[in-house]
C-alpha cells in the first residue's frame, strides 16, 4: 500500500482555503492525502468545507516573505515537516504552494540529494507539439548559475522523468541555444554540447527558442535562469495571445458571433496553456518527491499539483536516478 | 535630402527574386532603395520582375555557411559594400537578409563602434500589451555572454530607440529576471541591476518572463543568450499555439463554422506575431542604422525591413547614441 501525500496545506498565498478544497478535490479522485500544518486551523477549514483528511500537526509556517536560509532552523515549519515525512517513509511525496526557495531548502536539507547529482533542478512540463503533447524543461528555477557539468546533471534527470513518469521511450534531449550550429552559444554552452554529446543519452543537439514547443525535443535542457525566462515566458505569452484573441472577437458583430461558436474550443486551448493544469513542478535530485507550486495557486492547481506527485512517486524516478552514477 | 536604403540584394536564402521584389514594394510605398549586388543577375532579376531600381555593383556574396571571420577580407562582398555606402554617406542605412553574423561583423568592421559602446547589439520589437503595441528586447542575439556594464549600454541604447524610433517617452526600462526581487536573479543580473538604478533611465526594475508582453515595460534588457531564446520562442509560441487554434477549430462543425467567421480576426493576429511584419532588426551601438533581417525573408518580410530601416534612419538615433556617453 502507497503512503499518502503530504501537502504544505499553509503554504501558499490562499492558504489553508485553496490548498484544503484542492486536498478535499484530490482525495475524491482517489489520491490519498496528507494535511500538514497548524492542526486548529486546519480543522477548521475542513469543518468549513465539509470534509475530513488526515492531519499532521506543524505548529510553524515559512511565510512568503522569509528568508530560504531560516529554513533549517525553523524545524516546525510545515514544509519541513512534510518533507521529513517522505524522509521517515510516512508519505510518497511532498507537495507546496508555499516559498519555493524555503520548499527547495527543505527538501535539500531533510530529504538530501542523490548521489552524483550536485545541483537539485526544477523540471517544468510545457504543453507542445511533441508525441507526449509536452516538453520537459530542465532546470526552469532552481539554479541561476550553473557549470557545463550540471547540464548535463539536468539532462540525466530530465531524459529520465520523460521516460519513467511521462512514458516517453528514448527521449530527445535538446539542449537550448541560440543556433542549431554546434559553434554557436554561450560559454557554458559550447562546453556542455561534447559533455551531452557523449553521454549515452539520445542527444538530438542545440534547439533554438522557435523549436522549444515544436515536435523537436521530448526534453530541453539549459540553465535554472534561461529556463525560469522560457517557462513563464510560455505562460505569460499564451495568457496575452488569448486576451486579444478575445478582443478580436468582439470587434465586429461577425466576429462576435463566430466567437459564440468557437469559445468553448478556444477555452480549452486556454486550459491547456493554464500554469494550473500542471499544478506544481518537481524538484529532480532529491532523495524523494518533492513538488514546487505557484504561491497563488488555486483548488484546482493544488488538486492537480497532488495527482501528479501521487504519478511520479509511484513511478519509481527517484530510485532510477540513484542508479544512474 | 535624404539617401536611400542600401539593399544587401544578394543577402538571404530567397535572393536575388525575394529581396529585388521586396525592394520594388518599398520603392512603391516611397523609400528610395539601391541595390547592391552582382550587377547583371540584378539587372535580370529587375528586368523579369518589370522595375527598375540604381544598383550598385558588388562582385562577391558572403554565402550562408560562411564563418564571418571571412567577411573582413572580402572587402567586395555585398553587404560590405553596402556598409561602405553608408558610412561615405551615399547610403541612409544598410539592410541584409544574409548571415547574421557577417552582417554584424560587416557593420562593426565598416562602420564602426559609437563611443561608449563596447558592444552593439541587436534589438528586436515584439508586439506586447505596452501602449506603443510593443516591447523592445535588447539584447536579442548579438552577444551570447556579457558582462554587466554591457546590459547597462543595452539599456541606454533601447531606451533611446524607444523614444527616438518609437516614440515612447521615458521608456520603462525593465531587467530581464527571474523574481521582481532585486535578491533573485544570476550574477550577472545581481551586479548589473545598481548600474541600472543609478543610470537615470527610468529603471522599473527586474520583470520576469511572464510579464514581457505585459504592459510592464517599454524596453527589456537582457544578455544575448536569453534575448534569442526569448525572442525565437516568442516567434515559436504564436505559430504553435495559432495551429492549435486552427485545429481546434475543425474539431466539430459548430467550431468550423465559427472559425469561418472568426478568420480574418485571427489572421489579422495571427500577422501581427509574424516575425516577417518586422523585417529585420537594428544592431545598435554602430556608427550608421545597419539592419540583420532573417535569411528566409519572403518580399513582405524585405518590403517591411527597408521601411524599418528607412523610418530609423531619419530619427537621428545614431546621433543622439553618440552624445549619451
């Protein structure tokens, strides 16, 4: 029997209410969940929604504004709590909306990294063209400034999460440049195309920004800076494009009218492109699963962010990437 | 009276027919265009296309693989020639569809650096939500690794684009980041953001990917490794994402009829991300408006270059760089 997952349910900026009636939404999908936290409150939420959950009591929270270095000493933080519980075995995975960099802190710090991986990366699922309908992009977040050494890292990590949780056999491995040329690039660039070149993997060489969302790559490797850049860049450019494609459609009476038919197909499009449909992002070279989500998630973000930990932790990853060094 | 707009009309995978028919439809729309290039394949190409236009011979043509290292001994290469006429003056701006980086090495070598300027850099307008309908992206290609007083000259030179080319006045000028806080973000990121605060630009601070399109910031600076990425995906996500649309919009006959009353709307949108409304770009930072345009340019994407070009060259801008330093 799989352990349950273990949510940060006051972390996020609609703390304990969204991430309670996401928690409430996940378990009637059939995903067993963990409420860890402030026992009253969360209680009382659940008395408020109507419903029952297993806590965990955490008498601490990291608010949105601390500093990731008061992570370690702050042992009663519910993130810090929820990740010892992955630690002990008590839960499959650990889930928050809360600060990302106190999440990342937390999970490095109790849950510890796997062997042969220096730098933990974010993996952010974007939908595209691709046979899977996504693209793993390896590190969206985590690490600003990296070493050729650490791509390559990324990319062990991201070719296996395509494999093992997304079902992508043989995954292409892009790694993300400014030419497809190989003597095109940025220092760390150049240096890490032979390192990507000779490891085994299916390397299908530089991809440019016009080819990220395009059936071209299963994953896109590149630094925790570029990647941050891209990932929002896709969220923020998908959520424009729809707004004056709204605009558009209401210019004339004919347009208008096209817009009636069209706005259910339009909408669903828009869902695809929501940064809530994934929910939250795993952190990738931790010793256990560890989900980063929006601060602003909504129930639907923490529901969808608590059925993909439950995926991933029973996929085996994290045991896969021990045995890749 | 002005000069006209040099032509690179060798330049580019559709040359000699897509750039002379590109440079009759700007003649037609009132800009005065030479072209340059081998004499009789012009004259045929003119005489086939039924216009006329001066040409100015050029015996050589810098060939798409070519390594821009070349470029400076071919000094009768066509976008060498073209340089030469802008800088003695015959010439109000150069513009070529060929290798980038021979056309920026043509402009540096022939033109020459304003003072100040360490490096020239390229700046790409992208439609967004800001008032002008666009953002301007400095550095989008031409320096894949920087230091940080370079992102301090970009900023200068967008800024001053924004309000001499487009108009904007004190242009908001954001650092491109991955958190607004001034904490966040890489080195490079971290040193330049006090230059920025202290440079008397109206400095707005860090903007992440999200907010690129958003009504934000006027002018987005960034190194040239992330600004070809942001600006490619840019281009990348729109066609994606419109094919999407059109899919979505055969899924069932309401959808399809719909989409046959929304079409123009969306084409028209559709258009407005189309990288080949915009032409070309400028390399800033040298001594003459010199514009790099895509190799697959069509006679839109030409026609719509010379107009850039022809529309810049009369601001003043290269004069008002001089006196910033």
């Amino acid at each position: 029997m799989k352990q349950p997952v273990a949510l940060d349910a006051m972390g996020g900026d609609k703390a304990p209410r969204e991430t309670v009636a996401g928690a409430l939404l996940a378990s009637a999908a059939g995903v067993p969940v963990l409420l860890v936290g402030d026992q009253e409150k969360l209680r009382a939420e659940l008395a408020a929604q109507g419903g029952e959950l297993p806590i965990v009591h955490a008498a601490d929270v990291i608010e949105m504004h601390a500093q990731a270095t008061e992570v370690r000493r702050r042992r009663q933080a519910s993130v810090n709590v929820a990740m010892r519980l992955v630690k002990e075995g008590q839960a499959a995975a650990a889930v928050s909306m809360g600060h990302s960099g106190a999440t990342m802190a937390a999970a490095l710090f109790t849950l510890g990294r796997i062997r042969g991986i220096e730098r933990p990366a974010i993996l952010a699922e974007i939908p595209s063209d691709a046979p899977s309908g996504k693209v793993h992009l390896i590190d969206a977040g985590a690490n600003a400034d990296v070493r050729p050494r650490h791509l390559l890292q990324f990319a062990r990590m991201g070719a296996a999460y395509a494999e093992i949780v997304s079902r992508v056999s043989a995954p292409r491995v892009g790694l993300l440049s400014i030419g497809e040329e190989s003597s095109k690039g940025s220092q760390l660039v150049l240096e890490a195309r032979p390192l990507l070149e000779a490891s085994g993997l299916n390397f299908s060489g530089n991809i440019e920004g016009r080819d990220v969302l395009a059936d071209v790559a299963d994953v896109v490797v590149t630094d925790g800076f570029t990647g941050n850049v891209v990932l929002k860049l896709a969220e923020g450019e998908a959520r424009v494009l729809f707004s004056w494609i709204k605009r558009a459609l209401s210019t004339s009476l004919k347009a208008k009218l096209g817009g009636l038919l069209v706005k259910d197909a339009l909408r669903a499009l828009a869902a695809r492109m929501d940064p809530a449909e994934y929910g939250a992002m795993p952190l990738l070279g931790v010793k256990g699963p560890a989900f980063i989500g929006h601060g602003a998630s909504d129930r639907r973000a923490v529901a969808n962010a608590l059925r993909r930990a439950w995926l991933m932790a029973g996929a085996g990853l994290v045991e896969a990437l021990a045995d890749v060094e």
